[in-house]
C-alpha cells in the first residue's frame, strides 16, 4: 500500500466518521430541540402525523450514523443505505421550498433552494467515503 493510499484511506475514514457523527447529532436533535423545525419539512402528502415522521426519521438517522461510525466492515452497504436515506428525504426539502416554510434559518425561497443544492453532495459523500461508488465501479469492471 503506497503512501497515497494510505492517505487517502485515513482521509476517507475520518470523513465517514463525521457523516456518522453528524447523523447521530441531527437524529437526536429531531428527537429534541429542533422536532419542529423537522416538521416543516415534512410534505403535506404523507399519510403520516409530521411528528411520527420526525421522529421515525431520528431514529433512522442514529442509526445509520451510529452504522457509519462502528460497522467499518459493512461500510460499503451502510455507505449505500446513507445514499438511500438522504434521496428518500429529499421531498422533504422540496416540501419545504413549495410551501414556504421556514426552519432552520431558512427564511427565503433563495436560502431553500440553497439548501436543495447540498442534498446531491451528501449522496456524493456517503458513497465516496464508504468507498460504495469504489465497489460498484469494480465489481462491475470484473464482470
């Protein structure tokens, strides 16, 4: 193992380990301090009570953060499920968008466009730094 790859593994370790840590916060804080906020973002489509949403949301998020920090041997799954989850929520911030809702500081329709633009690179930073995209690329080149 070269030097570069070294580095750049421990890169992508400590990336992934701050994607878990900050899906552990943001699932507490659904579950706390910002439950309303969270439910601003819920569409009026859901079948669902906004707060169930919010609070079922929290619990996943722990654990797939949780996932992240300690299921170093699954990471390339969890990396996938991470992927997954923030494409699923994503309606949530368009939701947000269309109605005009204000959380998170997010007052403008400006600022929740904004917002919208960073959902991409989260999917992006959950597949790099579980090396899901990696895997994917190759298992498909050895086919």
């Amino acid at each position: 193992m070269t030097n570069e790859s070294r580095r750049s593994g421990l890169v992508r370790l400590i990336v992934r380990l701050l994607l878990g840590a900050a899906l552990v916060f943001a699932g507490i804080s659904h579950l706390t301090w910002s439950r309303t906020d969270f439910s601003a973002q819920v569409p009026t489509w859901v079948p669902l009570s906004p707060d169930l949403v919010v609070v079922l949301s929290g619990f996943v998020e722990i654990s797939l953060g949780a996932a992240l920090l300690f299921l170093h041997r699954q990471r390339v799954r969890v990396g996938w499920m991470v992927a997954a989850f923030f494409i699923l929520i994503f309606p949530g911030n368009i939701a947000q968008l269309t109605n005009h809702r204000n959380a998170f500081g997010l007052n403008t329709d400006l600022a929740r466009t904004i917002r919208l633009l960073f959902q991409p690179l989260l999917v992006v930073w959950a597949l790099w730094s579980t090396e899901a995209w990696k895997a994917y690329r190759e298992r498909r080149h050895d086919r």
